[in-house]
C-alpha cells in the first residue's frame, strides 16, 4: 500500500488525527476505514496509530485527574485547617468526611468534640490526629472522658 515511510511530523499528525477522531466518537471501524483510505497504509499500521493515541489519552486523562483531585483535596484541607483554628469544628469534621470520600476511606461513624470553658477535652492537635486517623474513634472518646471526669486538659 504506502509507498514511503511516514515522516515523523506524519506519524505525529497522524496520531493527533486519530486522538481528535476518538475524542468526537469515531467508532475503531470509522478509524480504520478512514486511517487505511486517506493514509493509504495498511490495518496493521492503522491499528498501531489507534494505539498510540488511546495511550496518549490514557496518559492525559491519568494526569487531569491526578491534579483535579490535588486540587481538591488541598482545597478541603486549607478549609479544614482554618475551621480548626477558628474553632468551628463541625466545619473542619465535615471537611475531613469529604477529603475521606474523595480518598476512598471510610470516615468515622461518629465525632464528638465537647468542652468546657474549664475543660479542653481535646486539643486542636489532638483534634488534627483525630480527623487525620492517626487517633482511634475509641482512643479520642477515652481521652475525652478522662479528661471530663478529671476536669483537666
């Protein structure tokens, strides 16, 4: 069929074609038939170009989606961390249930956080082991009682 090797800035075009083609819905056999007609090369080599190009695609749907979900998840935590130091912790609870989410974990089932004036049942560090999973629900709710029964921080 081809009569000459394709040139590198062919094979680039080419391949960019085939993306562009994929990205409006073109069907493998819409490929083929238009890749072996207008490129006059054979299956083989169209099929070659197919493949290139859903790597490609592949590689930059990989790409967005890794940065989309740093975005979000640095986005929650800022949220996350001036809710703590504001002391708005329903805010930064619900904050660290959608970085959960987003993540794949399971956040936990229940968060209280009760104090006094008198009494800090749990300090903000605390608080940030807490939501992060580096504290147990049981071991948060343990200190918390403690330090409610002792009256201390």
């Amino acid at each position: 069929m081809a009569d000459h090797k394709a040139t590198e800035q062919e094979k680039r075009n080419r391949i960019t074609e085939t993306v562009r083609m994929y990205c409006r819905s073109y069907s493998d056999i819409d490929i083929l038939q238009y890749a072996t007609g207008a490129w006059n090369i054979e299956e083989r080599q169209a099929r070659r170009y197919m493949q290139w190009a859903r790597e490609w695609l592949s590689r930059e749907a990989d790409l967005d989606r890794n940065f989309e979900l740093s975005r979000a998840l640095g986005t929650l935590r800022g949220i996350q961390n001036e809710a703590l130091i504001s002391g708005k912790y329903a805010e930064a609870i619900s904050a660290q249930r959608e970085i959960d989410r987003i993540q794949g974990l399971r956040a936990p089932k229940k968060h209280m956080i009760i104090g006094t004036e008198d009494v800090d049942l749990l300090t903000l560090e605390e608080i940030e082991q807490w939501l992060s999973g580096r504290i147990s629900d049981e071991a948060a709710l343990e200190l918390m009682q403690r330090r409610r029964t002792n009256g201390q921080s």
